[in-house]
C-alpha cells in the first residue's frame, strides 16, 4: 500500500501543476499599460502568417533553427532550439483557434517525445517543457502530456550532482554550468508537482541557489560559465563561451538569469528570487550601455572593444533574442511588484516590443524564411548562426505578446 502521506503530497501537487500550468502568466495585472490590443492582436496575426510560411518550407522530420541567405537551416529533435517551434505553434494556436496549428505542433511533438529519455543534455526544459508544457496548460490533457515531462524531468534530474549543488551542463571531465540552465528549472518544478516527487522540487532549487551563489559578480551581471570539480564542487574557473570575453555581460546571458529567477520567484513564492530578480533587471536596464530602443548589442561591453578586437566589426550588433527573453520576462515581473516599480518593468517591456514589432527588427510577412524577427545573435565567438533568425528568438517574442494580451483582457 502506498505511503498515505506521499499519495496526499502527490493529489495536492498535482492540482498544484494544474494550476501553475494553467496560470503560467503574470498574476495580477497592475502596472500601467500603454499598448493596445490592435497592436497586439495585429503582432500575433502576423506571426500567424508567418508561421505557416515557414511550416510549408520545414521537413516532416525537422525543426527549424534559422534562415541563412535563402537556406532553411534545422535540427534533428536533440538539439536544444527543438522545443521552441512546437511551442509557439502552440501559443499561436492559443490565440487564433486556427486547428492547423495545432495539428502541426502535434506532429512536431510526436518526432520530439523520446527526447524524454535523453540524459546527455541539460536542455530538457527547452525542449520539453516549451513545447509539452504549454500543450498542457492549454488542453489540461494529463494523460497524455503528464508523463512526458516528468519522464524528462528525470532525465534531467540524472544530471545532477550533490557535492556541485547543480545540474551539469555541458558533458565535459569537469562539472560546467552555464547560465542557460536556469531555464530548464521550470520543467522540475512543474514536473516535482505533477508527480509528488519532491526530489525535483530540490534539485531545481538547490541549482537556483548554487547559481546566485557563484554566477553572479557585485554589479548583479552573470558569467556565462562556473566550472566546477566534480569530486569536491570547487570552482575551478569563471568564464564565458558565448560572449566578447570571460568578464564581459553577454546579453541573452543576462536575458536567461532575469528570466530565470522571475520564474523561480513564481514557482516557489520565496522573496529572495524576486529581491534577485529585480537587482538583475537593475543591471540590465540602467547599463550605460544599453541603446535608446532597448533592443541591446549582443554583449553589453562591447562597445568599448578596441577596433583591432577579432570581434570589433560586430561590436554593435544587436540581439533581438535578448530583447524578446528580456521583455517577457519584464511583463512578468511587473506583475509581482507593485507601483512606479511595476510601471517602470512593464514601460521597457512595452518599448522592447515597439521596437521589435518594425523594421529592423521584424521581418516582412513572407520573407525570413517565415521567422518573425531578424537580427539576432547566436554564438559570434564559435561564428554560428551570426545576425540572423532564430527560433527561440520568435518563441520568446510571441510569448511576451501572448502576456502581454493576457494583463489587457484581465483588465476588462
């Protein structure tokens, strides 16, 4: 018989994720608006339109990754971008009703379920919890959809080790941690509710904790990479990968901690994430070095590289990916403060996708490859995917429009 304390845990956790899941927005709109729902409306209409555009281009058994020239560029199902095309079909479908969405996310998903079962990567909540996830909250459909997260979030709870304190990133003999991961947090915390495993819950929050620990410099910026020794969890090293140099703030770096943390706020309820998340938007919103339309250059210094610098012909190139991740996290966070604070979060959001809803920025309807938005950044150090589209750049948009939407119909 089954320990009645563990089958009560399990009952109320999973009417917990149903919840969550179904409440994955902010809470309660009160910051003051100044975007209308004809904006909106009109935005997520044109990613509509550019979505199947680009679904008539894509392969049955791929995902898209970015439009190079006049190449459609994709990945198989392991790659961690693989998640995030399903899941903004999903929130499309979410806001039109158009079944063919629907139909397409389901297709997409059917090639991606045995990622569940991938214990060599960190990237399980990208590529699960993106797309599975918001197929649950919308259909609230556990049968179907309950056992693939929490299968996954298994998978990526393997990958943690208790003297670092977190989940390994990259499969390396060393124990590195990138900033990334806090995004893969969600899937455990959403998961640990589903299934009364409490185990998850820990793991994502021990991460949590060992990363504000050990991520983060006095000013609140993040390097991109902790290496650790996995025998001893000792630092071994502090650096970056993706950025202009190992003290630099690589902007989506930045984007993945705010994120991260107003998440973890959300989820857990525990005051110190949200105190963590506001000091990390402090960083970002008051650089000096942060441009006029807010859309930032892909590493917040930059600026300052000297013109014999490898990177210096790039060195103000923008990532409208970074700002997309930045403004739906913002939207967010709005809603867990209160006054000129809460108006002051949801006014950047509201510039960020002024900005990101024109030119340069968004792309015409049937151009791009049918990717909404130009102008992003992938890894310019590796020179890959380089000024281009990127899936999740458009996830992350279409997500912060989606909230966005959901404070104005609150409101009425």
């Amino acid at each position: 018989m089954k320990n009645p304390v563990n089958l009560f845990l399990a009952v109320a956790f999973n009417f917990m994720a149903l919840a969550a899941i179904s409440q994955n927005r902010p809470e309660i709109p009160v910051a003051h608006t100044s975007l209308n729902i004809d904006f909106i409306n009109r935005e997520l209409k044109d990613a509509v339109s550019q979505v199947k555009v680009l679904a008539a281009l894509l392969p049955k058994d791929a995902m898209p990754r970015t439009f190079v020239g006049d190449t459609l560029v994709t990945s198989n199902t392991s790659w961690w971008t693989s998640g995030f095309y399903p899941g903004l079909l999903l929130y499309l479908y979410d806001f039109s009703g158009d079944s063919t969405l629907f139909h397409l996310a389901s297709n997409k998903m059917a090639i991606l379920e045995k990622e569940k079962y991938n214990t060599g990567t960190h990237d399980l909540g990208f590529m699960l919890y993106c797309s599975y996830g918001n197929a649950l909250r919308i259909t609230h459909d556990t049968a179907k959809y309950k056992n693939i997260l929490v299968t996954g979030a298994e998978s990526l709870a393997s990958r943690y080790r208790p003297k670092v304190g977190a989940i390994r990133s990259w499969n390396m003999p060393s124990f590195p941690v990138i900033i990334d991961n806090m995004m893969n947090l969600e899937l455990l915390l959403v998961a640990s509710r589903l299934s009364g495993n409490i185990e998850l819950w820990n793991i994502a929050v021990a991460h949590a904790n060992t990363t504000m620990k050990n991520h983060f410099r006095p000013d609140y910026s993040c390097y991109h990479v902790v290496d650790y020794d996995p025998e001893n969890g000792n630092i071994i090293a502090k650096k970056t990968a993706q950025g202009a140099y190992d003290e630099s703030a690589w902007a989506r770096g930045q984007a993945w901690a705010l994120y991260g943390y107003t998440m973890m706020y959300r989820e857990t309820r525990s005051r110190t994430y949200l105190d963590f998340a506001k000091k990390i938007s402090g960083f970002i919103l008051d650089h000096p070095n942060m441009p006029a339309d807010l859309i930032p250059y892909w590493d917040f210094d930059t600026p300052q590289l000297p013109d014999n610098h490898p990177f210096a012909p790039h060195k103000k190139s923008r990532d409208a990916s970074a700002a997309a991740i930045i403004a739906s996290a913002l939207i967010e966070l709005s809603t867990y403060t209160r006054g000129a604070e809460s108006d002051a979060y949801l006014s950047k959001a509201e510039k960020m996708l002024t900005h990101l809803a024109q030119y340069p920025y968004k792309a015409a309807i049937g151009s791009n490859g049918g990717f909404i938005l130009q102008h992003s950044m992938g890894s310019l150090p590796r020179n890959v995917e380089v000024d281009v589209p990127l899936t999740y750049a458009d996830y992350y948009y279409v997500e912060a429009l989606m909230r966005y939407r959901q404070l104005l119909q609150d409101r009425n």
